[in-house]
C-alpha cells in the first residue's frame, strides 16, 4: 500500500484518516512552462523524504490519518476532468474528511472549488496566485486554467491575494475591493488584517505556487517576480487556519524541474504546514469512522444534504 510520505498504514486508510489528498496529475491547457502533469508524483516524492514532525506547532499532524486517494487521470477533455474533480471531492467531503487536492494546472480548481460550493454555506475561495485567472472563456474553452476563478467569483466570495498579472478584461469581472494587488501589499503593513477582514466563516484555500516570490520557487507554469516569500505566507495561513473555519484546500501549478529539487521540498513542507495550522488546534470535526453516512457533522452546512448522488 502506496501512502502519503511513507507514514504507516494505520495513519493511511480511510477509516483511519481525517485527512484525504487527491493527486490530479492533469495539464491540458498550459501553454508555456510545462510538467503541471507531473507535479503530484514529484510533491509525493518529496514528502517521503520530509521529517513529519513540525517544530513550529509542536505536533505530528500526520497521525490524524491521511488517505491517500487514487489520482483523477481523466484527460479526455478539460470539462471531463472537471467533473470528474467535482464529483470525488463531493464524495470524500460527504463522508466528513478534510479534503485537500494536489494538482495539476489551476483549472483542477474548478472542480474543487465546485464541489466546496456544494456543501458549505456562505463559502469564500481564498485564492492565492500571481495571475487573475477570471476570465469566462479562453481559447474556446471555459474550463481552460485562465478560467480558474470565473465561477468563484460568480458564485462564492472570491478574495484573491498576491495577483500581479492579468488581462485587461478581467478588471470588468473582477471585485476590487476584494483583490489584493502585490505592489500594494507591498506598501501596506496591514494587508494580512484587510484580507482577513473580507473572508467568511468558512474558507476554502486555492494556493497556486506562482503566488510565491519566482526567485523563491522558479518551478511553476508561469513565474512571475515580486510574490509572497516564505515567512509572510506562513503568517497569513497561519492566522486564516486560526481565526477561520477552513473547509478543504488545493494547490495547484507546480512543474518540477529535476535538476532542482528545491521547488519541490518547498510544495511538500508548505502542503504539511496547512495540515499542522488545521489540525494543531485538536480540530475534532473531522470523522475517523465512515462507516455511518448519516453521522454527518457538516448537515447543517450542506447544500446537498438529500442528494440522491449514489458514491
């Protein structure tokens, strides 16, 4: 049995874990840094070689259980991978798991972020990204990784952090209030404290890796300088984990480079740090025992609760 970071099988099944991750090795859409295809497989490889114990917290998040689920290969088409995305997430959130989804091309997230909108109330997307992303249509194709947030922003409380490359059309689209540009947070010492102030109980995190400095993490589809460094990023997640009802997360956009493995030690040790800042706080929501479907904590959060969706 293949687990996440090599831990033992009895922290690796799903009636064990708290915890799901879904690799979803997907890259159909990209156009310039390639390898978003093969981020999942390198991420995995560096957590087998990361220590699982996290001094900060002061806590082996791993003992929570992580299941680690079959990747989503569909590929047939964009729109395809997407409902396929959409529908295992729904899956695993119906059975009271912390659901977290490793990508892949940023499109992945319009399934994920879907299925969130699904099951929880009053839901913001938190959106971490160089790039807007919220264009409707792009090559013909809703469902491209330009599209990313479109359907947030339609249908959630979209906050985006960090974004410092778009097109021109999407300032039609976006919410400007609700946007945090990265020259202007790199002028204002109280951005952390303004982000916060527009999210809702519930948060559902969408973390692309070109959100971070280029310099810091190169191995992206498309790098941008002057993004997030490494200390600033723990702080914000550290206080929206804190002070906020995360939901589930992704992370998506990052092309190994095997030459340089520094990337990839990076996206392993980030991924487990959103694990510790969840669970360090003892959160008891999540269920360990599956086995009744109808012993559902989030019942008076879902949207779906009488679905007759048969998983």
């Amino acid at each position: 049995m293949k687990t996440y970071a090599g831990i033992p099988e009895n922290h690796a099944t799903l009636s064990n874990s708290k915890i799901v991750l879904i690799p979803v090795p997907y890259e159909g859409t990209n156009r310039w840094q390639k390898g978003a295809s093969k981020g999942p497989q390198a991420f995995l490889e560096a957590s087998e070689n990361m220590e699982l114990y996290d001094i900060e917290t002061d806590s082996e998040v791993y003992k929570e259980g992580v299941f680690l689920a079959d990747a989503i290969t569909e590929n047939s088409s964009p729109q395809a991978m997407v409902n396929a995305v959409h529908q295992a997430v729904k899956k695993f959130i119906n059975r009271n798991k912390f659901v977290t989804i490793f990508g892949g091309e940023h499109s992945v997230s319009i399934g994920t972020v879907k299925a969130f909108n699904d099951c929880f109330q009053s839901l913001t997307v938190l959106h971490f990204d160089a790039h807007a992303n919220l264009r409707k249509e792009f090559e013909g194709s809703s469902y491209h990784h330009k599209c990313a947030m479109y359907e947030a922003n339609q249908n959630t409380n979209l906050v985006q952090v960090g974004i410092r490359s778009m097109d021109i059309s999407e300032k039609r689209t976006m919410n400007s209030d609700k946007v945090f540009f990265a020259h202007d947070m790199a002028v204002n010492e109280y951005w952390m404290d303004d982000v916060i102030d527009q999210l809702t109980k519930n948060v559902f995190i969408s973390f692309d890796f070109s959100a971070l400095d280029a310099a810091l993490f190169p191995a992206t589809g498309n790098p941008v300088s002057g993004g997030l460094f490494y200390y600033e990023t723990l702080e914000i997640l550290k206080r929206v984990f804190a002070e906020k009802n995360v939901v589930g997360f992704d992370m998506a956009e990052f092309c190994p480079n095997p030459t340089q493995k520094t990337s990839d030690s990076l996206a392993a040790k980030l991924y487990y740090k959103m694990l510790s800042y969840k669970f360090s706080s003892k959160d008891d929501t999540y269920d360990t025992d599956d086995s009744n479907p109808n012993n559902n904590p989030f019942s008076k959060l879902s949207k779906f609760k009488n679905d007759e969706d048969d998983f």
